[in-house]
C-alpha cells in the first residue's frame, strides 16, 4: 500500500531491516519521545538516535533528567539503554542514517520543531536530524513527523503542508481525551499509539475506539483497560 499525494510516493509497509532512525528536537513534548523510544526499542533491532542540543536542553526541562552530550547519554531519561539503541551525535554526519546506502525502515521525528520542519520542508540539511530526513526524503523512506506549536503561523502551516504533499506523514501532537486518559503518560500515549499505529506497530497503549463496543451504538470505550508502559 502506497501513502502520499501523488506527487512522492512512499511504501509504508515495505518495512524489513529491524532498524528506525529517531529524531528528536526543541519543540515542547519530551514525553512523546520518551514514550515512544520505550516501546520502538523493543519491536525494532536497532534504534539509531539523535537529539539536537535544544531536545536536550527542552528535555532536562521537562522531565527533569540529565542527558549526556559527548557522548550522547539517555540512561537516565529513558530509564535503560537497550542494546540496540545507538546514540549519535547530531553533528556527525559520518554515521550511518547521513547516508542513503544505509537501509532502514523509515524515521520519526518526535517532537518535531518549527524549525526543523521548516528545514526539512526547503532541504536545510544542517545538522545529522535533517540530513537523514533529507535523506528518507530523497530514498523514498517513511518519514513521520510529530510537530508541535501553538499558535500557528502561515509558514509553519505551509511548511508542514510541503512535508505532507512530499509523502512526509504529519501526526500532530495532538492528544486525545476520548479514551478517558488519566495520567500524563496515559494523555502523552494517545498520541505515541498513533505514531505505533503509522508504523504498522501492534500496541496495547489505547483502546482501539469501539472494538469492545456492546454494540448499543454509542461506542462507548469506557471501562476499557488502558495498559500501562513503563
Ligand atoms: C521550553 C521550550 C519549549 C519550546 N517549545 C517549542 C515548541 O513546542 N515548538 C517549536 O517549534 N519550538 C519550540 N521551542 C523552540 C525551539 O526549541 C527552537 O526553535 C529551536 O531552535 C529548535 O531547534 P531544533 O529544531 O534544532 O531542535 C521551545 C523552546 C523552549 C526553550
């Protein structure tokens, strides 16, 4: 099955290397990424990382972890460092995702930054982040963006469009409240189940809406149990 506007088209589910390219950056929303790193790290082989110097800083921010830079260091923030994470510096444009050669099921931006979408969008390749978007871009990969803003302007607006019309797909962190989320992390994964869900990931994060429906027509998912990632 093919995705996009006619003008790129990306195969989604011709995924088959065991490897994601995750980015993150400066725009609010760590825990998206925190959550997400969690579950991606279990169903892909490797997980290659960046984090340019704002993720960083927003993160520590926000979730109140140190994140080590040279060497990149997540153990804290994430809680572990699976063996299949590969934590790169976003400068060094000599590892793997900076090249084309280098095969991999796709990449995900979460969050995503004005800033970056905006550079992705006019290919600033400036850093390792937007050079291996470029580089998805350019191969024909799966690339996912979670961007977050508030309000947003017309360029921001017309730069995701440019994203979305060249195959990129765009999942707003925009959380959902249907599924009756009661923590942060509950809120924060109405929106991670979506990225799960784009990357053909199973996930037990939100209840499918209405596939425990009694069938009344009201579909209703209260009482559905929510299961709890670490
Ligand atoms: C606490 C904090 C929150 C921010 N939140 C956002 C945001 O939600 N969206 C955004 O586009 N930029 C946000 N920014 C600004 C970005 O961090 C800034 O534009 C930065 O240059 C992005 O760089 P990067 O894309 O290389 O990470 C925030 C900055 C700070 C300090």
């Amino acid at each position: 099955m093919a995705h996009g506007t006619g003008l790129c088209r990306v195969d989604w589910f011709n995924l088959s290397t065991g490897r994601l390219v995750v980015g993150v950056t400066g725009a609010s929303g760590a825990i998206y990424a925190q959550r997400f790193l969690r579950v991606a790290v279990r169903h892909f082989r490797e997980v290659y990382l960046t984090m340019s110097e704002q993720a960083i800083q927003v993160a520590e921010t926000e979730l109140g972890a140190r994140i080590g830079r040279t060497p990149l260091d997540t153990g804290e923030w994430l809680g572990e460092t699976p063996p299949g994470l590969r934590l790169l510096d976003s400068k060094d444009f000599f590892t793997p995702p900076a090249s084309g050669s280098f095969r991999h099921d796709g990449m995900v931006i979460v969050p995503c930054s004005m800033g970056s979408a905006g550079r992705i969008a006019h290919g600033v390749s400036d850093d390792l982040l937007t050079r291996a978007a470029d580089v998805c871009l350019k191969e024909g990969r799966p690339l996912i963006v979670v961007p977050r803003e508030m309000p947003m302007s017309t360029i921001m607006l017309r730069n995701l469009t440019t994203l979305a019309e060249a195959g990129v797909r765009v999942i707003p962190a925009c959380p959902a409240w249907y599924s009756r989320p009661r923590t942060l992390e509950e809120l924060a994964d109405t929106v991670v189940a979506r990225i799960l869900q784009s990357l053909g990931i199973e996930h037990g994060l939100v209840p499918e809406w209405g596939a425990d429906d009694p069938g009344d027509g009201t579909g209703s998912v209260a009482g559905s149990t929510m299961v709890q990632e670490p």
